[in-house]
C-alpha cells in the first residue's frame, strides 16, 4: 500500500492539469460561472481572444476563451 501512496499527488495534479485546459465559448453554453478570479482582454479596437478564469458554483476552476471588442476602442 506504501508504493501506490505517491499515485494520490499525480492524480490531483492531473486533475489540476486538465481544470487549466480552456474551452472554447460557444452560443448557447451554459455557463456556471460564481466568481471570475481574472480576465485578460484583447488590446485595441478590434475583435480578439479573451480569457476568463473563473469558480463555478461547485468551487471548480474553469479557464474560458471567447471573443470580444478590446477596451481601447474611443468613439
């Protein structure tokens, strides 16, 4: 039982590993999404690749891309 102790910590890091994988936004996807922990948005006035990582109401972290107008846009 001592030998399979180590196989604990690979799994919860695999488990962690794929929680840090992004999807992709879809119309119409659900999103459960409780609290956003960061974002990072595309830069100038043009459409582009926006990330967001966030807890859902679990306490999971989620990783999503999707697509939106930068902040710098002044009209």
């Amino acid at each position: 039982m001592k030998h399979l102790a180590w196989l604990f910590p690979l799994s919860f890091a695999a488990a962690l590993a794929h929680a840090d994988e992004p999807q992709h936004y879809h119309y119409g996807m659900h999103l459960d999404v409780a609290k956003v922990i960061s974002q990072s948005l595309p830069h100038g006035c043009e459409v582009g690749e926006a990330r967001m990582v966030y807890l859902d109401s679990q306490g999971r972290q989620h990783s999503l891309i999707y697509q939106r107008q930068g902040e710098d846009c002044h009209y």
